[in-house]
C-alpha cells in the first residue's frame, strides 16, 4: 500500500493525565443501566466539530490537564477548543479554536491550560474508533467504549466529509477562572441551580447557595464533589431512606456527609440520596472546566 493510500493515523506519543475518547455519548439505555457518557464539555466538543465541518456526533479526543503528544501518519487538520491549553508542533505555536494541519511525521504537544479542565482535539473526519450502543464515547463509570489512551495507541481518522467550515476562527469565552475582576484570587465561578425533587428533605436548602463551594480534588467524569459547610437534613427525614432514583447530568445529590456531589456525564444512572437541586444545562459545560481548589457558587433559579 502506498503511503499516500495509508489510512490517517493519530499515534499516542503520551496520554497526559487523561485523556479520552468522547462524542456527544449514549443515549436511550438508561433504562438497562447504561449511562450517556459523552463529551463533560458538550458546547466546547460541539465547536471543534463546527470549525471542521464534522458532523456533530464526530469523535473528538477529551484531554484532562494537557499532557496529550500526537503524531500524525499522513496530513490531518486539528482544532483545539475548550480549555486553552498552549500547543506546539516542533517548538512553534499553535493556535486555539481554529484549524490548523498536522504534517505527516510532525508532532503536536499540549502543555497544562492555565485555566480550565478539559482541552478537546478534533479532527477532521473524527476519531473512528468502534461504536459501542451508538457511542464511540469512553465511560469510565461502565468501562464501556475505548480505554483511556496510553503511549503507543494508534488512532484511525474517520473518512472525508463533504460538510465545510462557515468560519476560520471562533470568538469564544475561556473557561473561568478564580480571579476577579480586580485581579486577585477571590472571584467565584457562579452556576445557576433548578430545584431538585428532594429539596424538602432538608432544613434550610437555601444554605446550597449562602456560601461558596470549593472543588474537592476526588472529581472526575462521574461528578464533581464540593466542600464546605455541610447541609442538614430537616428532622422529619433524618433516619429516612431513600429508595434509588434515574438520576440525571447536572443533579446535585447530597450524601449522609452533607457534602453535594454535581453528577457529569459518567454519573451512576441511579442514587439513594437526595437530589436537593439540578444545574441548568449550559452551566454544566462550565461545571465541567473546573478545576480542584475553585471556587464555586450555586445560585437559585425558578
């Protein structure tokens, strides 16, 4: 086979943290137990898809805290969205939320964003690993879908598109970070919150959003757990059981520690404790650019 008749090939120099593959994930199986898994970041993934003309349900590769080198086998083009996470092909920069071409033999390397989470690495064509229940999507939560990359990983490129890009490069928001709008570390990342089934299950839920939340370093793609002032359940449900519940991306559930726990795209399909809130959809995209240490604050919405 001649070079030029080769498939294009992404070779996994080094994974980085994490880093894994995700599309917009699973849907219609919850019922037997089977998460969505997905993109943590559906507005960031969406975008990379946009600026190459993919289809949206193309794969892309999810990078946790940059670390991810990749070496391309015949000419692909890039796009790099959601955190901003400085890239380099050969020591020369490369830029964020606009496609660029990776050379055949050339390697591209991301460093850790300086705010943000999750970096996503499109392709154009996407990432053609096998569809597992529709979904080519990592689920760390099942083990479902394509492991987690490691060094050595070859990954096939989808096949040409006939869809194009509307746009060479896209204006678009960073992720947010702990400094205000002064300059220093006291800015707070606020996420609006829909009431959730079990509210009445505790004394005062107001105290969700009195105070800030801080990011536990033991979050992942099953959900993030925020630290603070515990919340009390009321007393009519102290000693009460909860039989298990669907449970939903962005539900805010409440263990018997008082410490919530926002539920991401890996999250169990049911839980036992109360859901005392849901966050709106779109601020789940940011949810899930946070990093352990932020700061975070819930705020009531009807």
């Amino acid at each position: 086979m001649s070079r030029q008749a080769a498939p294009r090939r992404l070779v996994v120099v080094a994974p980085g943290p994490l880093t894994t593959v995700q599309d917009l994930g699973r849907f219609g199986h919850l019922a037997v137990g089977v998460g969505r898994a997905g993109a943590a970041d559906v507005a960031s993934h969406l975008l990379g898809a946009r600026l190459l003309g993919n289809a949206d349900g193309a794969a892309s590769l999810e990078v946790t805290l940059g670390g991810l080198r990749l070496r391309a086998e015949r000419d692909v083009l890039l796009c790099l969205t959601g955190a901003q996470a400085p890239a380099a092909v050969g020591g020369a920069p490369r830029p964020h939320a606009a496609p660029f071409v990776l050379h055949d033999g050339q390697e591209l390397a991301l460093a850790m964003p300086p705010r943000g989470l999750r970096t996503y690495v499109s392709v154009r064509g996407g990432i053609d690993a096998p569809l597992v229940l529709g979904s080519r999507s990592t689920d760390t939560m099942s083990g479902l879908g394509p492991p987690p990359l490691r060094a050595g990983d070859v990954l096939t490129v989808g096949g040409e598109t006939d869809r194009f890009p509307h746009v060479e490069v896209a204006a678009l928001r960073p992720p947010d970070d702990q400094r205000g709008s002064n300059g220093d570390e006291t800015g707070v990342v606020t996420l609006a919150v829909l009431p959730g089934p079990r509210r009445d299950w505790f004394a005062d839920p107001e105290d969700l959003a009195v105070r800030p939340w801080t990011v536990s370093i033991r979050s992942d793609r099953k959900g993030i757990r925020l630290e603070g002032t515990p919340l009390v359940r009321a007393d009519a449900w102290l000693d009460a059981e909860l039989p298990s519940e669907g449970m939903v991306r962005g539900a805010i559930q409440v263990p018997p520690n008082g410490q919530p726990v926002l539920f991401l795209n890996d999250h169990p399909v049911t839980g036992g404790y109360p859901v005392v809130g849901v966050v709106r959809t779109a601020d789940v995209d940011r949810a899930a650019q946070l990093r352990p240490g932020q700061s975070v604050r819930l705020r009531w919405v009807s």
